[in-house]
C-alpha cells in the first residue's frame, strides 16, 4: 500500500514538471494565452508553437455556414464582382442535388480556400464548364468543337456555358434536370431557353411551319432548335461542315422526314425567308386562319344573342 502511494507522488511530480517547463503531458492541450494572436479559423496555440487543428470531413453544412449569406462574393482582379451565395434548396432540387460541394469544388475543401487564378468573367466560366467535364465526358468533346464551347475554352470571345444551358440562372448550383420537363413541354421549352441569347431567331421560328408545329398542335412531333442545330456540337449556321451547309441538310431534314433528298431540303429557306410571303401557299393559310377566326366569333356572338334573349319554353319557366 506503501509502495502505490510513493509512485502516484512520483508520477504526479513529473506532470507538474512538465507543466511549468511548458511542455504538454500526454493527454493533455495547453490553451494560448489571450495576449497570443490567433493565426487563422482553425488555429490553437501551443508552448511549442502553433498548429492548424485538422478540420472535420468537409460537408455541405460547414460550406453553408459562410456561403448560405446572400451578400457573400469576392472580385475578379479586374474588379468584376461575383457572388459566392449558395442557395441550400435550389441545390437541393437540382439535378446535382445528391452531390456534396466539394464533389465539383474539389479545390475548395480548405478553409479558407485559396484564391481562384483567373484573372476575369471570361476566365472563370472557362474554369467552371471544366468542373462539368470532369463528369459529363460524352458530351466534352463536342462542346469543345462546338460555337459555344470554343470562345468560351479558348478565351476568344463569348459563347455559351454548361449552365447557360442547363440553369435558368446560369448558375450550377440550379441545373435542371433534362427528365424534370414533362414531355409535351420539351420541345417548346428548348426553344424557349435557346431564345434568351437567340431572340430574333426565336421569333423567327414562332412563324415558321416547325414553330407552329410545336405550339399549337403536336408538341412531341415539331421539330426545334436541336434538332437541326445539334445539342452539344452546334455549330455556325455558315460552317461549310455545319449540318445546315447545303450539302448537308438533306441529312438533317431526314431525321423526321423520311425520304428526304436534295430538292426537298432545298425548300427550306431559313428562318426569315420561310417566314415571308410565299404565294398561293401563304394566301390559303391565311384564308383558312381568318376563316376559323370568323366562324368562331359568329358562334360566340349567336350563343350570347340567345342567351340574352330569355325566351320561355313550353312546359317550363324562364332560363
């Protein structure tokens, strides 16, 4: 008994020791002094210098803690500003919504995180239609090539990125999920997002025989804008090896019109030009527009006329 009480005193000594000599004993942490700045969120102060605590597995709760404010943002060198809010439920009910942060911002698992190098707007869309490469492999290589991803990649001048496309907000942390859209809604609702950076050509297309098509009878049938742009590798109207180069529309037009050779793709005269009086053929179709629009009018008013009148009928009252 004896024995055991003299070496608890000698163990406890050499704590003590250890204590005034500034070193910490096992198991334990000296806190820093308040007088000792703290270098950085994470940071604690020990008698042997100072150390970054390793921070807890990055997850979606500690990003919002900072980014869940809606003035958050930083600025381009150039002075730009950009936003750096996330909102937690649009990320929720986007196609990216399974996803954790740091699965498209692998670079930003660190707190804080280190600068992004670019140096502008141009720069920074560059960057994030990268992130969506790193997934969406199949479609890569035609963006790259494409007229909206080639200006944008290279830096050249302006184009169109994935969340152009794909966010009603251009943002990623929206992108809406292509099954999301019911089905008598696709047709029109890609030419509707092609026509907030084409809204002439999206007027255009409203007259035209394929835009009538798509709005006011079979939804699922008309055709739209990639369906003879393309999706990913759409390309410049005038590219010689475009599909709408002359020698190859046939090609295109025989993705709905079976049989389609050189003279019937020929007929197609664009946007703008199909659009214009053409004849006997634009005469009829107006003639058979104002026809219903009379027979229609005529009804409502003789229905109305009737009704208004009141008249009794035999064996019972008034209407």
């Amino acid at each position: 008994m004896l024995a055991l009480l003299l070496t608890t005193l000698v163990l406890t000594s050499r704590v003590a020791s250890a204590g005034q000599e500034g070193e910490a004993a096992p198991g334990h942490i000296v806190v820093a002094a308040a007088t000792q700045p703290a270098v950085g969120p994470l940071a604690v102060a020990t008698s042997g210098g100072r150390a970054v605590l390793p921070a807890a597995a990055p997850n979606d709760s500690f990003c919002l803690t900072c980014h869940a404010d809606p003035t958050l943002q930083t600025h381009f060198a150039d002075g730009a500003a950009l936003s750096l809010h996330v909102d937690a439920r649009a990320v929720r009910d986007s196609a990216h919504g399974q996803l954790g942060c740091v699965t498209c911002h692998a670079d930003r698992e660190t707190c804080p995180s280190p600068p992004i190098a670019v140096s502008g707007p141009a720069g920074y869309e560059a960057r994030a239609a990268g992130i969506c490469v790193r997934c969406h492999l199949s479609a890569a290589g035609d963006y790259a090539e494409s007229v909206h991803g080639a200006p944008v990649l290279s830096g050249a001048g302006d184009g169109a990125t994935c969340n152009d496309c794909h966010s009603a907000n251009g943002s990623g942390h929206s992108t809406t999920r292509v099954s999301d859209l019911p089905a008598a809604r696709m047709t029109l609702s890609v030419a509707e997002n092609c026509g907030r950076c084409h809204s002439d050509a999206l007027a255009s297309y409203r007259n035209t025989a394929h835009g009538e098509l798509v709005q006011f009878a079979d939804n699922g049938r008309g055709a739209t804008c990639t369906d003879c742009h393309g999706i990913h590798a759409v390309r410049a109207v005038d590219d010689p090896m475009g599909p709408l180069a002359p020698a190859r529309l046939a090609l295109v037009c025989q993705g709905c019109h079976r049989g389609a050779d050189a003279q019937f793709a020929g007929r197609w005269l664009g946007h703008e030009a199909s659009t214009s009086p053409s004849g006997f053929a634009d005469y009829a179709h107006r003639g058979v527009v104002t026809l219903m629009v009379v027979g229609v009018c005529f009804g409502l008013t003789h229905v109305t006329l009737d009704f208004l009148r009141s008249p009794r009928r035999p064996g019972s009252g008034s209407r």
